[in-house]
C-alpha cells in the first residue's frame, strides 16, 4: 500500500515539473509566432555562391 502513495507522490511531482515548464514557455514567447513556420516553408532557401557557381 505504500508503494502506491510513493507512485502517486512521484507522479505528481513530475506532473508539477511539466506544469512548471510549459508556464515557462509560454511565459518566455515561445509560441508568440504562430504565423512565420507556417509560410516560411513555402519560400526557398538562398543557396551560398561558390567560386565554382561564378
């Protein structure tokens, strides 16, 4: 019986931590542009010149 308190106790410590992280996160602007990833996929990379290419 114990051993569940101690799973239950571990489970919502790591639940805490995730928590804490995502709060984090978006705390932090990481998901501020939803727009750029979407369209920036759409565009060419610019490819380096080499000496070769001139």
């Amino acid at each position: 019986m114990s051993i569940i308190i101690l799973l239950i106790c571990i489970s919502l410590a790591i639940a805490l931590l995730f928590l804490g992280g995502f709060i984090w996160s978006m705390k932090s602007g990481q998901y501020d542009d939803t727009y750029g990833p979407s369209v920036r996929m759409l565009f060419d990379d610019k490819k380096k010149q080499t000496k070769k290419d001139k």
